[in-house]
C-alpha cells in the first residue's frame, strides 16, 4: 500500500505552527479546517490542509491516539477509521517525523487495533508501529491548575518531551460526557490500573471525580499538538457504544483541540453550552468558550443535527468557603454546588490519594434530596461519619446529581488545617 504525498498537495503559505504541546491562546486567532468526502484519507487531507496549521514534525517522534473504545469498525460510529490515522502517518513521514507511533490507551487486552482494521499499519514503514498502553511504564504527571487532580499517572511513553501528540477522535454522543471529541478522546490514556474500580466503568475514579473535570486534567497534563475528528461515520443517540451510526463524510482538524471540538459540535447541531469539559477549557484557557472566535476553513458544510445521548444533569464544580478552613477555628465550610435543572442531589466528603487513587467516603452530608435548578449549599462541620474531627489534609466534595436514570459529579478540594 503506497503513501500518498501530502507535502505536495499542501496550499501554498500553509505554514507550519511551533509543535508539541503549544496550545492556540490568545485573542481570538482559532482556526479549523473541514474536509468533505467519503473516503476518509481524501476528508482527512482536506481538513488537515485547510486547516493550515499542521505541526512541525521534522526530526521529532510523533505518537497519534485514535479513539478504538471496541473492537468495532469505523463504520459503526464507535471507533476512528484506519484511513484516517493512515493519512495522518503519511502526512507525519512526509513531514519529516523521526517515528510515528499509534497508540491505544490500554483499558483493554489487546488494544482493539485488529478487529479495529490497524494490523496493516505494524508493517507499513519502518518508522511506524503500533503500542499498547497496557505494555507501557506509567509516570506520574503534574496537572497545572487542574480542577480536581494535582496529579495523574499517564502512559510513560505519551509524556516524553517534544513528542508532537495527536488526537484522532471520533465524532459521536455520549451518555456521560454529552460528546466525544478530540479532548475526551485521550481520557484514555489515564491508567486504568490505576483508576478503575473493580464492576464498575473503566477508569472510574476520575467518573466519581467528575467526568467533565477529569477530561480537562488529563489535556493540561498531556497538551495535544494536533486534533482532528473523524465524522465520515459518526455516532448519535446512546454514544459512545450503542448509538446509530451517522454517515455524515466530515472530518475536522486545527492545532487547539478545544476549537476542533467546538465546531464538531456546531455540526452535530449540539448547543455549545451543552458540553460542561469545553466550559472548564475555556476556563483553563485551553481554547475559545464558543464559535465567534474560530475561523472555519476548507470544505462548506450544512449541519446535521445528531440525537443526543439521555443524559444526566449539569452539576458544575461545587466551591468551598472558606478554603482553607482550620480545625481551631471551630468554624463550618459551606459547600455550594449549581446544577442545570431539577434534580436529586447527594453531597457527601471524600478522600482520594493522587498517587493511590481510592476513593473513601469521610462523610455523608446530603443524603438524595430534591433540588431545584441553580445553586444550592450544605454545610461541614469537619467531623467525619463517627463525629470526630478529620486529620488535617485535603479532601473532596463531591456532589451526584440524578435524573433520567444518569448520574453526573462533580467534585472541588478543601484543604483542612490544623
């Protein structure tokens, strides 16, 4: 199977951006380019191109991370087309990548790359191979300003320095996190050694922390360089598994994840308020907090308004005060929480070690009560579940909101002193 060129089909002025990591700040200048086509190698050369912001690679290791959830094919909506990561490796050899390496973020054993169409790729090119995360060291990885982790064990491979990442998502709904992106795509690489919970969902602790904040620590831990989204079949309804499959023969790409996602979602005809973990981007300064600031490039296209997934409501990250509070001071921390629409809510204390996650419940300090939309509080008094005070460290707050069978959390730190 020979490689196309992309070099030579690149428009004239296409420049090539600072790599690795760099994230599109500033004042307004987010650019995303769409590639209309059925063929998804043709889509992803048209997005990638009008987009023109493809990294500079020359030298570098490349990793790329599609989204392979299931052994299932590209055209169940589920899982990122091999085409699409095949055009993407043409396009990093033929910028001069040093090595380009696909990875699948081992919540599974194998990685799905066969029943997903990848096994062609482990002897396409020298420079190219395939890994597994289950296989790779882990390293524990700063979160700068991270909204409910300070730290987080990641794929030692997926964190070595200037290593120009890119996240090959899919574009389809989901149940717990409303879409499936470029940026919840790479949720995947935090351990599931490390995270998940035995019975439950893979990766569990950071659900129970909060999706939406999880998926956000995880991109300021490991910044992605590159996005695009594969939506030449896409997924509505019960995303990210057992929705209908969408042909919809778009891919988006650009250099700020936040943005790609943002007009995948414009797409989708999904509200872009409806996605809390692009709120907390835009809050992280990750990207723009909607589409008047990003530049469409490439391929018309008319939106095709997906089926959302049933999902729970908003709970937005509940703030404490005062924070930090003093065991001395005898005084109460009032936690407020804000939710989206009427609902039942629980609130209770938690205890979570970054480095051996294992969430331990300190404290239950609102059983499920009714709730009307908006901002409700509770108070602590800093006494665990026996009535004796907690050791000084730090702890979480957790909230759970339910309705329509779905729950969502959302969790924010206190620091208790002595």
């Amino acid at each position: 199977m020979k490689r196309r060129s992309f070099l030579r089909c690149l428009a004239p002025g296409a420049a090539a951006l600072p790599l690795a990591g760099t994230l599109a700040l500033g004042a307004g200048g987010y650019r995303v380019g769409a590639g209309r086509s059925s063929d998804p190698y043709d889509a992803t050369v048209r997005a990638v191109q009008a987009s023109g912001e493809w990294p500079a690679m020359s030298g570098l290791a490349v990793m790329i991370k599609p989204n392979l959830v299931a052994g299932q094919p590209s055209t169940s909506g589920v899982t990122t087309d091999p085409q699409v990561v095949r055009a993407l490796v043409d396009m990093a050899l033929d910028s001069g990548a040093a090595s380009v390496t696909i990875v699948e973020g081992g919540g599974h054993s194998p990685a799905n790359f066969t029943s997903c169409g990848y096994d062609f790729l482990r002897t396409y090119d020298s420079r190219v191979q395939l890994l597994d995360f289950a296989s790779a060291p882990l390293a524990v990885v700063n979160v700068p300003r991270g909204l409910t982790y300070f730290r987080l064990y990641l794929p030692a491979p997926a964190v070595e320095p200037g290593l120009v990442f890119i996240s090959a998502g899919k574009m389809k709904t989901h149940v717990n996190s409303v879409a499936s992106l470029s940026m919840k795509n790479i949720f995947g690489l935090a351990s599931p050694q490390k995270y998940s919970v035995a019975g439950q969902l893979p990766r569990q602790d950071g659900h129970s922390r909060g999706i939406d904040q999880s998926v956000v620590d995880v991109n300021l831990s490991r910044p992605i360089s590159f996005s695009v989204i594969d939506g030449v079949w896409g997924l509505e309804g019960e995303g990210p598994l057992s929705g209908t499959p969408v042909p919809s023969n778009v891919v988006f790409a650009g250099r700020n994840p936040a943005a790609t996602d943002r007009a995948a979602l414009d797409f989708m005809g999904i509200a872009q308020s409806a996605v809390p973990h692009l709120a907390y981007a835009a809050w992280r300064g990750i990207g723009p907090s909607g589409m008047d600031s990003i530049t469409m490039l490439g391929d018309s296209y008319t939106p095709m308004p997906f089926k959302p997934a049933v999902t729970g409501p908003v709970v937005w990250r509940p703030t404490i005060h005062p924070d930090p509070i003093s065991l001395s001071a005898h005084r109460q921390a009032t936690i407020y929480y804000e939710v989206s629409e009427p609902c039942d809510a629980a609130v209770d204390i938690l205890y979570d070690n970054d480095l051996s996650p294992a969430i331990k419940q300190v404290r239950g300090l609102q059983n499920w009560t009714p709730v009307p939309a908006g901002v409700s509080s509770v108070q602590w008094d800093l006494n665990a579940a026996g009535g004796a005070p907690v050791p000084p460290t730090i702890y979480l707050a957790r909230v759970i909101a339910t309705a329509n069978k779905r729950f969502t959390y959302a969790t924010g730190w206190i620091q208790v002193t002595a």
